[in-house]
C-alpha cells in the first residue's frame, strides 16, 4: 500500500500511495497522533541525510559524463 519512493526515504519517512487519498490521510493520521514514530522518523531522517548531498550527486553525475563521453569516443 505504501510504495511511493522508498529509495530515497529509506527508513526516515512514512510511506504510502500518492494516487490513494485513503492511504494518504492514514498516513497522515498516524503521523500526527504517534510522538514516538515522529521522533523516530526525525532521527532516522538525520542518517538518511548523510546519503544524499549535492557533492556525491554532482561528483555522480560528473562519472556518468565521463563515462559516457569515453563511450563515445572509442
């Protein structure tokens, strides 16, 4: 029922379908009436952080050019 970017959340967030309503505000619900996931989420958040940032992502992208430059070339 909740499948909506899990690669990029990881653990730090609630998950649900964004074409369900229904699974939207359940989500919502939960997360409003539930301190302990929110406080959980919040700190699974500040790790899952760590994996994104725009250094890695340029630095990524950056290989990806390189690599499909050289692709070309030879």
């Amino acid at each position: 029922d909740c499948t909506s970017m899990p690669e990029v959340a990881g653990e730090a967030a609630l998950l649900c379908n964004p074409e369900d309503p229904k699974s939207i505000a359940a989500a919502m619900t939960q997360l409003a009436s539930d301190k302990d996931l929110q406080k959980s989420l919040i700190e699974k958040a500040k790790e899952q952080i760590t994996v994104f940032s725009w250094e890695k992502t340029a630095k990524r992208l950056w290989e990806s050019i390189e690599k499909a430059t050289n692709t070309v070339e030879n």
